[in-house]
C-alpha cells in the first residue's frame, strides 16, 4: 500500500480549517451565552418567581408561578396575586356582577374587583387597591408534575 506524501502547505490548509472550526465553534457559543445574559435580564425585569396558595395548599403541596411584576395592566379575567396573602384572585368584570346579581361595589382609580381563592376552596369577592396585588400569574414553574398546567383550572377560576 502506497502512502500518501502530504506537502507541507496541505499540513498548513487543514492546521488552518481545524483552527476556523474552533473559532466558529466558539462564536457560537458566545453567541449562545448572550443570548442567554440578555434573555436572563429580560426576565428578571418583568417576572419574577412567586409561591402562591390555593385549594391544593391543603395536601401541603407548593405551586411557585412565573409572575408578571412590572409592565402589565390588570384586565378582566385575569389571575392576579395578592400580596400579602400570596392568594390568586380573579379579577371580575362589570358584567360578571351584574350576571351574578352580586352588590355593586363603588370602584375608584386604583381599585380592583377580585374573586379571591381560598385554601379551603372558596371564594368571596373583594375589591382591593392595586398595590395590594403582586402581579399576574402568567406560568406554572413548580412542582413539575405541574409544570405548564392550566393556570385557570389550577386556581379555579370562573
């Protein structure tokens, strides 16, 4: 079997393709940890990771949300956390009331209508001032055999 002579500007070519590769390899991982930095500060600005309680407290399990702290304007409908309770309230409509026949409350500038949930199961509905609410509840984190879960049948809303 004949061996193949190689020159020396063969040795030169491929020492030079092995060392683009490497650097290739390594932008891209660059690239990937800045992403990740910049993904990572996004996060954390606008979310934040909160446990909340809830009917399921009761067995003693913890459910820890993603929350959206800053940036967002409650809306009818969605699922907020009370502050100091760490209970998820829903925040009702004009409409829910009136269909509901439940007593009109008289709501000011910074005040909302909830429908609080209880550990025990149930619910009552408040009305609460704005700095009273964390922040809405936008992802289930933990435990993971609840990773995901519908946030709206997971605290029960209407």
């Amino acid at each position: 079997m004949k061996k193949w002579h190689r020159s020396v500007t063969q040795h030169y070519i491929d020492l030079t393709d092995r060392l683009a590769a490497v650097r290739s390899a390594l932008e891209l991982l660059y690239a990937i940890i800045g992403l990740a930095l910049i993904v990572s500060c996004a996060m954390y600005i606008f979310y934040d990771i909160i446990p909340v309680k809830g009917a399921f407290s009761l067995n003693g399990e913890q459910v820890s949300v993603m929350v959206q702290v800053r940036g967002y304007e409650p809306q009818e409908g969605d699922i907020v956390v009370l502050r100091k309770s760490r209970l998820c309230a829903t925040v009702l409509s004009e409409q829910e009331r009136a269909n509901d026949n439940r007593e009109l409350y008289a709501l000011q500038d910074g005040q909302l209508l909830v429908n609080v949930n209880h550990i025990n199961g149930s619910k009552n509905v408040e009305l609460v001032d704005t700095e009273e609410v964390e922040g809405t509840v936008r992802f289930v984190v933990f435990p993971l055999n609840r990773f995901g879960e519908n946030i709206n049948k997971l605290f029960g809303s209407m």
